[in-house]
C-alpha cells in the first residue's frame, strides 16, 4: 500500500475514480463519500482507507490486545482494553484450574494480560480469552500507551518496524491491537525503545520512517547495554 | 441584552465602537492537544474570549442507568471561570451554563457519529477562561476541533457564529458592548458542507427581512471561520511533512 500525505477533516470529500471506499468515510451525496475523522487519505489500486491520527480502539474478533484487570467477579475479570467498552475474562477461558469465588489468585486487579478478542456483539460486548499459544499474564515489564490507528505503523510491514527496534535494543516487545505495548528488558534499553516507538508515532504519517529509525538506531547503538538477552 | 444607552454603537460610515466594519469577525487563534490528559483538547481566543476544551471518550457511559442502547450520549458542560468576567461569578453552574451546555451537546450531537458507540458517553468540558461576548458560539467552533483531534467519527466539523442588530444595522460577531446594549443577538451553529443548523438562538427583535440579512452573514463568515479550523488542525503535520523534505 502507498502511503500518500493528503491530510482530512470530518466533511471533507474524497477524491477518487474506481477505488472502493472502505474505512473511515461515509456516503455524502451520489456517489461522494466523506471523511468522518482528522487523518490520511490511504490509497492502493482497489481500497481508499482514512486512518485517523488517533482515536479509540475498536475491538474485532481475533484481535490480540493487551488489556487490563479493573474488577474482580465471582466468576470473572472486567478487563479495560483501552476502548470505549470494557471487555470480560471467563475462568474457563484462562489456562488455570480455578475455582469459582477464588479467583483473585491467578490475576489482580491492575494486573496485565495479553489475550485474544473471543467474541463482540452488536452492543460491543467483547469476551476475551488467554487460551491460545503465546497469551498470557504480563509479569513485570513496563507497558505505554499509543493511539490503537498507529499500531499498524509500530509493526510495520510483516513486524519489520518493531522487529528492527527490538533487535537494535535488544528487549522484549508485545505490541496489542489496542494501542497497548509491554516491554521487557535492561531499563536502559527500555527507554530508548520507548524513545522510537514515541517516533513513530509521531512521524506515522511521513515516509522515510523505515530509513530514519535505522539511522537512529545506529545512532544510539552506543548507548545500549550490551547485556541484555 | 441591556437597556439603551447614549454610547453610539456604530457610526454614520458603519464602523463600530471596535474600530470594524459591519461583516467584519474578531481575531480568531485556535490551538489543538494543549492538553497532554484528554483525548482530544484545543484552546479559542475569539476577540478577547480564551476559552479552553477538553475531550473525553467515547466511554462507558455512568451511571449505568443514563446509557442509551442505540448510541452514545453527548454531554457537553460550559463553565466560566470564577475570573472570567469583570465582576467575579460565583463558581458552579447556574441555569444559564445549563442552558448553554444543553444547546451545545445538541449541537455537537448533530455532527458525531454517535450511532457508532452504544451505551457510551463522550464528555466535553468547555472552559471559559476570559469571556468577551459570543462565548457560547466560540466554545462549540473550538470543541468542534477538539472532537475532531480525539479521532472520534463526525459527518461535518462545526462552525459557530453570531450576528445582531446594533443601531439598526445588521452586524457580524458582537462584541460585549453591543452584546449588552444592542438591539439583536443571534448565535447560530452550523456544519458547514451541507449549511445545516445545528444550533440557533435569539435574544432581542429582528424583522423577518433583518432575519435573513443576518443569516446570510453569518453563513459566509462561517466558511472563514471553517478555514481557522483546519488550519488548527492541520498545521502540526503540514509542518512536520515540509520538515522532513517530502
């Protein structure tokens, strides 16, 4: 997908010949769609997406985020998932032998997970489950927040952008859909991850970005510990 | 509105007490993400008004009984600030903030897309800092661009203006003196691709043929004012973008 720079606001229409509209505007007129966010214009043969330059995140089915524990049931946990709706954890969806009444064991509240988008409904109800390969609670780290419509940006082309930060830092990264990351490592390490996931996020809308973080790897090479895993 | 009074609100060549002519606006600046804890925040200085706003949400919407299932609910709340104006107002809402704060959820309700969030709320707290006449219309221009920058979906941004009657003429954006001692105040609100209104009120006595000066006015100072709005919006990543050498 190009990425081109043309920037919008709600009510802006969108310029296009044959590409189907798909995200991000609506249907204005014959045959006119309009913008319904402050963001870009993303333009491949087929599609026109407008991704916005921030936003809440809204949950899909699949989707893994990182979320995190705010109460305590009988019988569940209400996980927040950095969207307008709280999202619930069954027992029996977690990896644990519980019992019902008892499980403030396994996670606490303020507890963090990585889990899976199980099932949404029409009022945005959201299950989420830890039993698949690779969920899990989050033990220590450290975890930031960016806008859920950068996330694409930090990941990169088939993980190229958070795979070059993690192996230049040499720290551990989970990127969630929702705009949650937990990092893992040597503090300094941390913070100069922290340091390129911070400009990605603010420069998500240029190009050049895949070059300039490498420079700034480069450049900050020096500063990492080199003992870390 | 107040009483009449001896101060000759605009001349024989219409020029007003302020120096403009009949269709002229204010000075306008508007500022985004002044606020580094809301999701979306700008700042207004409209004449000698500066009025702060900050965006909230879409969240879940509490008390659980307020929540509507078909969408989210839209509560705007205006406050002045006890400093806000010459004499000090006591702090707290009074029925004018509730009326204001009525008329400007209505309105921003108008544009939001809040059929996309079930059972949420998005809050919009407008701030009034220093108040100069027209708080009401520059508080939802400036919330408008807040809402815009929390990334929350909107058919149309929202514009707001007033006109009035000031020594029989029809004039654009009062000022606080012909505010009190005018004859017409009208604050309107509109989104500006399609010029539907979204927010009308009047205070004082206009004829019908008066009316529709004044609206015709305020529907062309609208699409100046739309232009302050992107540009508020815009210009952090135009200049990023020429930074970088695109």
């Amino acid at each position: 997908m190009t990425e081109t720079k043309q920037i919008v606001i709600p009510g802006d229409e969108i310029e296009r010949t044959n590409e189907k509209v798909r995200n991000g505007a609506y249907k204005c007129g014959q045959d006119k769609y309009c913008s319904e966010y402050f963001g870009i214009v993303q333009r491949n043969e087929q599609f026109i997406d407008i991704v916005p330059f921030s936003g809440p995140y809204f949950p899909r089915k699949d989707d893994k985020i990182i979320g995190k524990i705010l109460e305590i049931g009988p019988s569940m946990w209400t996980v927040d998932i950095n969207s307008p709706y709280h999202s619930l954890l069954h027992m029996n969806d977690t990896p644990w032998r519980t019992s019902a009444g008892d499980i403030k064991r396994y996670l606490a509240i303020g507890d963090y997970i990585y889990g899976k988008i199980m099932s949404i409904n029409e009022l945005r109800e959201s299950w989420v489950t830890l039993k698949d390969a690779g969920l899990r609670k989050l033990e220590g780290g450290h975890i930031i927040s960016i806008p859920a419509p950068k996330v694409p940006r930090i990941i990169g082309k088939g993980g190229s952008m958070v795979n070059m930060i993690k192996d230049a830092t040499g720290t551990r990264i989970v990127v969630g859909q929702n705009g949650l990351i937990w990092l893992d490592g040597i503090p300094k390490n941390i913070m100069i991850a922290i340091d390129a996931i911070k400009m990605v996020e603010n420069e998500a809308h240029t190009v050049g970005l895949t070059d300039r973080m490498e420079a700034y790897l480069e450049s900050k090479k020096g500063e990492i510990d080199g003992n870390s895993k | 509105m107040g009483t009449a009074s001896d101060i000759k609100l605009i001349d024989e060549n219409n020029i007003r007490l302020d120096g403009r002519g009949p269709d002229e606006l204010r000075p306008i600046k508007i500022e985004t993400n002044v606020l580094n804890r809301a999701d979306g925040s700008s700042f207004i200085e409209w004449g000698g008004n500066k009025i702060m706003v900050a965006v909230y949400g879409p969240r879940e919407a509490y008390p659980k009984h307020n929540q509507d299932i078909n969408k989210a609910i839209v509560k705007a709340r205006y406050n002045m600030a006890a400093f806000s104006v010459d004499e000090r107002k006591r702090p707290g809402p009074d029925r004018r903030s509730v009326e204001i704060s009525k008329v400007v959820s209505e309105a921003l309700e108008a544009a939001i897309m809040v059929e996309l969030f079930p059972r949420a709320q998005i809050d919009v707290f407008i701030e009034v800092l220093q108040a100069d006449a027209g708080t009401r219309i520059a508080g939802l221009t400036a919330a408008s661009v807040a809402v815009a920058s929390a990334g929350i979906p909107m058919r149309d941004m929202v514009v707001g203006c007033t006109a009035g009657k000031v020594g029989n003429k029809i004039v654009l954006d009062l000022s606080k003196e012909e505010d009190n001692f005018g004859q017409a105040d009208l604050p309107m609100g509109i989104l500006p691709k399609s010029d539907r209104i979204v927010l009308m009120q009047m205070d004082g006595d206009l004829s019908v043929e008066e009316f529709e000066q004044a609206t015709s006015m305020i529907m062309k100072a609208t699409k100046r004012i739309a232009q302050i709005q992107r540009e508020a919006l815009t210009k952090k990543y135009e200049i990023q973008q020429k930074e970088q050498g695109e």
